[in-house]
C-alpha cells in the first residue's frame, strides 16, 4: 500500500478521534435535548466546545482536498518521498490544529492550518508537473 494512502487512512481515523473528542463537551454545552433533537434552529456552540466543533468541520473542508491530492498521487504513479512528506506534513498539521484551534492561541491555528494546505498542495504540483 502506498504510504500517501496509508497515511490517509490515519487521516480519517484522525476525524473520528476529532468527532469522539468534540461530541462530549458539544452534549455537555448544548444539552442532549438540542443534540438529540432536530436542530432546525441553528445555535452557536460556545467556547471550546464550539472550537472543537469548528476544528472537526474544518477537517472535512482539508480531507477532501487531501484525498483529492493522494488519489492524484496514487493513480498517477507519482509517489516519492517528497509526497510521502507532504502527506506526514499534512496529518501533523491536522492533528496540531485540534488543540491549537481549542486553546484559541491567536494566529497558532491558522499557521497550523497554513502547513497542512502548503504540504496538500505541493503533493499536487508535484504529482501534476
């Protein structure tokens, strides 16, 4: 198995752990009436628990690009350690965004989340060119 698709596999057990993560302090914030129910009046999720949830949503804006960038990778015959780095680089960004993202430290998120968009993007270019 190509270490790009190997390491996307972490990514999605990554978004699992995230859900696990963000789902206790989501119910213990909201309450189990607002989570269980229909929601169809949207509330704002505050303080960490709301960070938590928007960090778990961004992980699906990333992974579908990343998967994007290791499927290009993969079918194109285009695996290299260069790639392979790319993707380390991607999932250690995404795991550091999560608590970066918690802790509200200002601009450490979006430096995190800056590595992880540069790492998928690179995979990209050089699988393409």
């Amino acid at each position: 198995m190509p270490m790009e698709i190997k390491v996307l596999g972490y990514a999605a057990l990554l978004q699992i752990i995230q859900f696990l993560i963000m789902a206790v302090p989501v119910n213990l914030t909201m309450g189990i009436a607002y989570t269980a129910g229909s929601r169809d009046q949207p509330k704002e999720i505050p303080g960490i628990a709301g960070r938590l949830k928007r960090a778990f949503d961004n992980h699906f804006e990333g992974l579908a690009l990343f998967t994007i960038a290791v499927l290009v990778v993969t079918l194109g015959n285009a695996s290299s350690d260069f790639t392979v780095n790319c993707a380390w680089a991607y999932l250690i960004a995404r795991v550091l965004y999560v608590p970066a993202y918690a802790s509200g430290i200002f601009m450490l998120r979006s430096l995190i989340w800056f590595v992880g968009l540069v790492a998928t993007s690179l995979m990209l270019v050089a699988a393409l060119f």
